[in-house]
C-alpha cells in the first residue's frame, strides 16, 4: 500500500518536540513525513543540504511523559534520493 505524501515542507513538529527537529534536521534540510504515525512511531525522509545532497530515513519514537525520544537511522542514501527513499519507507510502514 503506497501513502500519499506531501511535497518536501518543514516537519509538522509538536511543541515540546524540538529536540526532534535539531535531532534530524539542520536549517536548510527538508523534512518529509511518510505513511500515518503508528501511535508515538513515525517514519520521516530527510534531504540533509550541509555537506552535500544525503538523503536519510529515520523512525522516530516518540516517548510520553518525557523530554525526548529515540530516533533511528533506517537508511542512507547519497544524493537526493527522496522519491526512492519515500518508496523504500512506503514499504516500512
């Protein structure tokens, strides 16, 4: 099942979740999130601008009642692979 993904935009981050966005993302990145959340889990694409063109996928969880979460690399791929990158997480959700 493919999910419809919006343009590359700045993250729809909560507040409280800034730790997220400095977690994944430096000013300039563009943050894509992928496919629904799974409760606090969400997987997000990443084309990261600041030494070069990487895109990345994380999986981020968020953790209730506490100042953070954990993220996990999935996947890196060099360039600006974010339609291969958005496939390829399609598949994770």
């Amino acid at each position: 099942m493919m999910f419809v993904t919006a343009p590359l935009a700045p993250a729809p981050f909560y507040p409280g979740d800034e730790w997220l966005r400095d977690l994944i993302a430096a000013p300039g990145d563009q943050v894509q999130p992928v496919g629904p959340t799974e409760g606090d889990r969400a997987l997000f694409v990443v084309l990261h601008r600041s030494r070069g063109l990487w895109t990345h996928i994380y999986r981020v969880q968020r953790q209730p009642g506490r100042s953070g979460g954990l993220v996990a690399l999935l996947r890196v791929l060099e360039g600006d692979q974010v339609e291969q990158a958005v496939r390829w997480a399609n598949g994770m959700a």
